[in-house]
C-alpha cells in the first residue's frame, strides 16, 4: 500500500506537522499525498460497512501507529451498547483533544474572525478566508473562485447544499475533473463542503483543500450514509 | 385479626419504618393496617413508573412529601432503548399538583423530563426543596430557569449525569438575589459556560451549601474563589483541573487547606499533573474520590490516592494500572467500593498494564470491600476464585471484560467456575454483573447459590433455554433481570411465567423470544406487559416464530399505556381491555 504511513499520520491527528508535510507532498508531486489519504478512507470504510466505528475518533487512529497490518480496521467492530460504558463517558478520550484544540481556537481569534487555510491541488500557494465574512456555500464558493481563477464549485441544489440525495448527479461531479472543496472538520476528518447547515460548517471547519472529483471519491461514501440516515 | 390498637398509636410505630419495602410489608398484614399506613405515607418509591399510574398514585396515598420515580430499563443507559420509548414525567407532574400540593422533594431516574414539567414543578410545588434528576433528558436550561426563579424553598438542585439541552448560560442567574437557602448544586454534567458571576454570587450567598459539583468549564483560576466563598462545603467536583504555568497553585492548595469538612471531591477533567497536590491537605479527610475524568498516569494517581487513608468510595480510570491498585490495597484500608472504568474503550488491545491482579490485590487489601464495578481486558477462573474467597463480604460484584465471550486467559476454559465461585462464597451477594465466556454451568451456579441476588445482568453468555431456566426457578429474590445477546427462547420464559409476577422487570435484547411466545405471556398473564420494542418495518406481517428484537417485562397494575410509540407493542392484551381499578 504507498506510503500509507505517511498519510495514516496526516490522516489520523490532523497534527500541524503531519500536514505541512503534506502539502509539502502537494506541491511537488501534484496530488500524490492526498489521494493515498482518500484511498485509505476507502479501505476503512469498505472493512467496517457493518460496524459503527466512529470515525471521528482520535483514539481509534491513534491506535494504529504501531506496525500492524494497516489494512486491518483500527479498532473492534462496536456492537451497540458495548461495552456498557455511557455516552458521556465514551467521550472523555475525544472531549480531551477537542477542547485543547477547541481553546487554540479561541485564543486565536476569538469570534470575530474565522481564518482558515485554503489550498487547492497543484496550486503553488495557499489563501486564507474568513468564513464570517460570507452567509452562504455560494457566497464562499464565488469568493474562492476569484481566488483560484480556475476553480469551479459544481452545483447546488435549492437549500444550498450539494443534493446528495441524487446519487447519480453527486457522481457525475465525482467523476469529472471539475475541482470539488473539502473541508478538515474539528475532529480532524476530511468531509466534502455542502453536506451540513452553513453555520454548522462555519463552528466546525478548520481547513479547505481544494481537490480534483475524481480524488474526493472517498469522502463521498460517508456523506451518503448520513443523507440516508437523516432520510 | 381485630384492631386493638387505636390508629395513632400504630401510626407512631408506623412512623419509625423509613424504607419503603417496610412499609410495603406492613400494608400486607391486614386492611385495616393497609388503611393505617397509606394514610400516613409520606415518601413514596415507585421503581417502575408503568407499573401504577399517576391516579393509583393519588388515590392510595393522601399526603405525599417525597416521590421518587424511576423511568427506563436500566439499559437504556448503554442506547439500547430507542428514543421516545416513554417514560415521561409530565403526566404524574399534573397528577401530583392537582393533590400534593405540600410535595417537597422529587426524585426522577431515567426519565424524560420537559421543560413545561420543570415549569409545572416549579410554579405548581411552592414548597419545594429537592430537585435530585439523575439520566434524565428532555429538557433545557429554559426549564432550570424556571425552577432557578420560582422555587423559593429549594435546597437541592441536582442534575446527576442529564443530558440537558443548554440554551443559555444565565439561567443561574434566575435564582433571586434574596434566595439563600441553597444546600447542594450539581451542574456537572453540563458542557457549556454557566455564568461564573451569578455561580460567585449564588455561592456567596448560601451560608449551608454543603456540596457543589461544578462543570467542566469552570477554570482551575476560579477555583479558590469559590472554595473560599465555601470553607463549609462537605462535597466539591472541580472543573477542569488544568491551567498555563503554575500561579494558581499556592492560592489553591490555601483554600483547599481551608475546606475543613471536605469529604468527597470529584471533576478533575483534564488533570494536570503538577496541580494534584493542591488537595494533599485535604486527602486524609476524603471518604469519596472520583478521579474518572483524570486521564493521568498512575504514578501521579497512586501519589494522590496514598494520602487517602480513610477512603471508602473509589472511583477511577484504568490508568491507575495494577500497580495504583496496590497501592489502594495498601494506603486505602477503609474501602468499601472501587469502580473502575476504561479509559480506551474500543481498543483492542491493552492500552495499559490494568488486569485481574489489579482486582486481586484490593480484595486482598482492602477487607470492607463489597462494592466492584471493574472494567478490564483479561480474567482467571482462579483470579475470581481468590477474589470470593478474600471478599465474601462482597454485595455488588460487575465485572466487565471488554471483548465479548472472553474466557479464562490461562486456560481458555469458560469464567463459569470463578463466577460460581463468586455466588457460592459471597453469600450476600445482591447484585451481578458477568462476562466473559460463559456457559448454562454458570446459571445452575447462579441459580443454586445467589439466593439473595436481586439485580443480574448477562450479555454474550450461555448455550441453551436451560441457562436462563435455572435463574428464574432458582435465584428466589431476583427481581430485575436483563439479558443481551443470549440463546434463550420461549421455552424457559413461558415455562416460567408466573415468577415473572414476582418480579420489577425482565428485559432480553437481540436472544431468541418469538413474537408468539410474547403474545402468549401476555395472554396468559394479565398482570404483566410484554412491551416487545422492535424498529422493523411491517411489524404485522412478521411470522409468529421469529425472534422479536427486544422485549420489556414488567408487572403492572395498569395494564396498557397509552403514551407508547410505534416501535412498542404490548402484546397479548385486546386493544379494548384497560384494566382500571376503581
């Protein structure tokens, strides 16, 4: 599997390091370092489909960083309510490392301003935009255009977000070399920008990253799941 | 028998019985006793909120002071019971205001609470004075408002692990200016800012408040002024234990020292390590130490926990390691309970040195020990076998092994034989908890010893209908039973059925109990509801034989309730029948 350590690291604790290195990786090999992130998305997701595995938890990555077979899932299948351990409780490991990354936050900006980088594959620079400035994906999508001449957003559906319930429509966007947004969200996973409320995304995203449809593929799984969940 | 005592006098002797399984006893011995005592009951336990209503409720008992009222399976704590099952309080909270209006403290347990109840509670019961909600959900820091600003006599507001839905961080400041009578807060389970000016102010101005449990984001800066507003405080759970450099800590450790009545401390989120011995001072006192949220590692744990000689109540995560457990068996001679939870859950392996030894040597060690809830990642048959005969003192023993069916990690053999140890030695033994690889050996153990067990909980264990067989024939004072996970069927059920009478509640998930067999219990015994709880689509066309997903027990005077939702059928009963007592 290439490099899957490197990406596993940028992958796992969206440390600031890891993720420079990564755009390190960016910027001389086009897309390499994070299309390696996105296929091992995919193999997670295809070993667990039947699990609840939280992807979202630091712990869960973490546990890999020993020299196992990385293929395997990092953590035991969950059944549910085992082990016997209630929700507030389960979350002491994760609430840990949200709320020190949480107070970095705060001690940055406060809630006037809400900087976060923007890069864009095999562009030779990132921009930084103040999601507060804008009210709407549209708003963020024309601002990011400027920036990147040629950069699309693809299409919106009427609520302004991306209809993930046209499986076949989100595809066809996938399948293209048009570029797609992805945003790292709080608990430092990679998620397709359009699939949650606006303010929502605003309190929970820390980072974009610009990249070709094809190299978002796998995100898009986890964001189908959700949509078929909440339908 | 002819009443020879005038009703005062046996009123009078009445008095002194306390708890409500006395009283429940003493209603039985004839009506007229039964007339007596419902007359002169002031604080009501209800374990089962469907197993009466709101009106048997009121009509029995006249002039009720406490209602303590309990809502959900116990395994609705681990999302096993799907939202909107019920459990709602609101219709007894109307009930009780039309007739109690002297109700002075509530008690609510797995219950479903709303903020219009809170504002009921709050404008309907103007004598007031406990507030205990413990796993309860539903309502917002609107409701507290409400209760904050209109509850004059309140003493205790305590919000024991809610999941509350946090609008507004100034609903503390609700409580009027003139309200001083505040005796005990416990708002640690809320994850947002609460206003820390109107907290000062509140705790400034409660000469008796005796414990405050505060929430995670309360800083550590914030501490000693509180405690010095507070010396008289008998229970404290700090916030968040951590703070950048060190200059709070010579102002804490002063008004730790201050706090001369302390006995219990608990918070201590995100522990830093150098700030722990801001509490030596007050070690030595504590009989109660919960230090669950502190992810540090033992050798800091260990320190803190040698200076606790007088402990009795221990609460801890796994990084406390066998070794920390050594040092409880020798520091802590007073223990009486020890819980420790895992702190990596999900995790395969081991992420720390925590096994059955840790276990052994605090049975070892500690000889007042009768309380274990102990999460952990290997077991011996022969460790379990040391721990009853060490501790056969023990009443309450909940193992936890984390992976599913794990057997004796030295011989590979079921826990079957360690277990029985267990109910054989531990002749008092009231409540079980097991895991691990587990055979119907277990349950004829179970079922033959555990004569006094009233709570048992299994999951992943037995072979055949004959384990669960044993238990309900054999185990004469069960009287909650919750099983996941297990191969039992209709068989032993139905073959049992008439204990289920003697029963609170009997709750079995993901087994093999048949719609059929359902709707036969509840044909067959009309004094319980077999609430089958399954989230499939076209319950109806779903043969007889197959296992329904998940299936509530419970006796009831009752009959139906009508506040269920679509996922809960009671089986068994004709749609028109309601059984009313009148």
């Amino acid at each position: 599997m290439m490099h899957l350590k490197e990406t596993e690291l940028c992958l796992g604790l969206g440390l600031p390091g890891s993720c420079e290195q990564t755009d390190t990786a960016l910027k001389a090999t086009g897309k390499r370092g994070f299309s390696e992130t996105v296929d091992l998305m995919l193999n997670l997701q295809t070993k667990d489909q039947s699990s609840s595995v939280d992807m979202n938890d630091k712990k869960l990555q973490s546990s890999t960083k020993n020299n196992k077979d990385l293929t395997k899932p990092p953590a035991k299948a969950q059944v549910v309510g085992w082990p016997p351990v209630r929700n507030y409780r389960k979350n002491v490991m994760a609430q840990k490392s949200n709320t020190e990354e949480t107070e970095k936050a705060v001690a940055g900006g406060g809630s006037a301003a809400s900087f976060v980088k923007v890069s864009m594959d095999g562009a030779p620079y990132l921009r930084k935009v103040d999601l507060k400035l804008y009210e709407s994906y549209q708003q963020l999508s024309d601002a990011l255009a400027k920036m990147f001449s040629s950069f699309t957003m693809g299409n919106y559906g009427s609520q302004g977000m991306i209809d993930f319930m046209n499986e076949s429509k989100l595809m066809d966007l996938l399948n293209s070399s048009e570029y797609v947004p992805s945003y790292e969200d709080k608990d430092g996973d990679w998620m397709l920008v359009g699939d949650v409320p606006w303010q929502m995304f605003v309190d929970s995203c820390k980072r974009l990253r610009i990249m070709k449809g094809s190299d978002a593929i796998g995100l898009a799984p986890r964001a189908m799941e959700k949509c078929k969940n909440r339908s | 028998m002819t009443q020879s005592f005038p009703e005062e006098v046996l009123e009078h002797v009445f008095s002194f019985l306390t708890s409500h399984t006395d009283r429940n006893a003493v209603s039985l011995v004839s009506k007229s006793w039964y007339d007596t005592e419902r007359w002169c009951r002031d604080h009501v336990f209800i374990g089962n909120c469907y197993a009466v209503n709101p009106r048997v409720l009121t009509r029995r008992f006249k002039e009720v002071k406490a209602v303590e009222l309990k809502g959900k399976p116990h395994f609705a704590d681990f999302n096993l019971v799907p939202e909107g099952w019920g459990g709602c309080v609101d219709p007894w909270i109307v009930e009780m205001g039309r007739v109690y209006s002297g109700l002075e403290e509530i008690r609510l347990k797995r219950m479903e609470v709303t903020d219009e109840g809170l504002e009921m509670v709050a404008k309907g019961f103007g004598k007031l004075k406990v507030l205990v909600l413990a796993s309860c959900d539903g309502f917002s820091t609107d409701g507290l408002a409400a209760v904050a600003a209109n509850c004059r006599n309140l003493r205790v507001l305590d919000l024991r692990e809610c999941e509350v839905e946090e609008l507004s961080c100034h609903w503390l400041s609700h409580f009027p200016d003139s309200f001083t009578l505040l005796e005990s807060l416990n708002i640690a389970c809320l994850s947002s800012e609460v206003s820390f000016s109107a907290l000062e102010r509140l705790v400034s101005r409660s000469p008796n408040l005796k414990t405050l449990k505060l929430n995670r984001t309360v800083p550590l800066e914030k501490l000693s002024t509180l405690l010095q507003r507070a010396p008289q405080l008998v229970e404290f759970g700090t916030g968040a234990y951590s703070a950048e450099g060190l200059d709070a800590y010579s102002s804490l450790a002063e008004a730790f020292s201050g706090c001369k009545k302390l006995k219990s401390l608990s918070g201590f989120w995100d522990v830093i390590p150098a700030y722990l011995p801001a509490v030596y001072s007050v070690c030595s006192q504590l009989t109660s130490l919960n230090l669950s949220y502190a992810t540090t590692q033992s050798p800091d744990l260990s320190k803190i926990i040698s200076h606790c000689h007088n402990l009795q109540r221990l609460v801890v995560l796994d990084y406390i390691e066998d070794t920390g457990l050594e040092t409880v068996a020798t520091s802590c001679k007073d223990l009486k309970e020890l819980v420790v939870f895992p702190s990596d859950p999900y995790v395969a392996d081991a992420n720390v040195p925590l096994t059955e030894q840790g276990l052994v040597s605090v049975s070892q060690g500690c000889t007042k020990l009768h309380s274990v809830l102990y999460f952990c990642r290997q077991m011996s048959n022969s460790a379990l076998v040391s721990i009853s005969k060490n501790r056969p003192n023990i009443t309450c023993f909940r193992l936890c092994i984390l992976e599913p069916r794990s057997p004796d990690y030295l011989t590979l053999e079921p826990l079957d034989t360690g277990f029985g140890s267990i109910v054989e030695n531990c002749k008092q033994l009231t409540r079980l908890s097991m895991s691990g690889l587990l055979t119907d050996r277990v349950f004829e153990y179970i079922g033959k010893h555990a004569k006094k067990l009233d709570m048992l909980s299994i999951a992943f264990a037995g072979d055949t209908d004959l384990g669960l067989h044993y238990i309900l024939s054999g185990c004469d004072s069960l009287r909650k039973l919750e099983i996941r996970d297990c191969p039992f069927g209709d068989k032993a059920l139905l073959a049992n059925a008439s204990k289920l009478e003697t029963m609170r509640s009997l709750w079995m998930s993901s087994c093999f109990v048949s719609f059929g067999a359902c709707k036969l219990l509840g044909q067959k015994m009309p004094r319980l509801n077999v609430e089958v709880i399954d989230e499939r689509e076209n319950l109806n066309s779903i043969p007889e034989n197959v296992p329904v997903e998940k299936v509530y027990i419970y006796r009831t005077v009752c009959g139906q309730r009508f506040d269920m939702p679509d996922f809960v059928r009671i089986m068994g009963k004709d749609k028109a029948d309601v059984y009313n007592l009148s």
